[in-house]
C-alpha cells in the first residue's frame, strides 16, 4: 500500500488564498453558472493565478459529478464535475478539495474553473 506524499507549502514551492474583492461570474453556454463576490484567489507557485467560488453561490443543478479523480500533494485529494451544456468542451471543467490538506483549509467548500473550459470567468462587476 502506497501513502500519498503531503507538502508543505513554503518558499520553495509558495501557495497564498486572497480574498478577491468584486465580483466573480462564470458561464457556460450563455448560462450563469457562478456568481460571487466571496471568491478566493489561489496563487500557488509559478501556476496562473485561480478563482475559488465559495460552493453556496455556485448553480451545482448545472454540475455533474465525474468519477475523475486527481491528487495534489499541497492541497490533497480532488474530484471533478462536468457542465452538461458546455458539451465534450466542459467534460470535468470544475474541480473541488472536498477535504483539503491544513495548509489550504480556506478553499474547503469552494469550487474553481478551468478558463478553457467555460465560456468567461469574469472578474470585476460586470456591465
């Protein structure tokens, strides 16, 4: 039996959670499928920065759990949801740590999107 290796974050390998100020919107197929101004932005390494919608505000009747599944050894075990009206595009575009590692505790409960997709992540008040 293999244990997962757990990391710490730190200087060689840095995460920080921000609040994000504004607003944040994702749609999928002209639908609004998130809208938030509680959102989280997740910097981790030399990655692009993420948004991380707090769950409550995000329509999950638009989601579908997969059975895909990923491992991260800074924030912990990972599960994925398709957006049906995104179509083969938005086939596991959504991702979740359902049980996140301490380090990263504040994204329990949030969801994030992958840019390519979804149709917009929004970040600001829209017009």
């Amino acid at each position: 039996m293999t244990t997962k290796p757990i990391k710490i974050p730190g200087p060689d390998h840095p995460i920080t959670i921000t609040p994000t100020g504004g607003r944040v919107t994702v749609t999928v197929a002209g639908q609004r499928v998130a809208d938030t101004r509680e959102a989280l932005t997740l910097q981790e390494a030399a990655y692009p920065p993420v948004q991380y919608i707090p769950r409550k505000h995000v329509d999950m009747r638009q989601l579908q759990r997969t059975s895909h599944q990923t491992y991260c050894p800074y924030k912990g075990d990972c599960v994925y949801y398709s957006i049906p009206a995104g179509g083969e595009r938005s086939v596991n575009a959504v991702w979740t740590y359902e049980t996140p590692y301490a380090a990263v505790m504040e994204i329990q409960e949030y969801l994030a999107f992958y840019p390519d997709r979804v149709d917009s992540i929004h970040i600001g008040d829209p017009t």
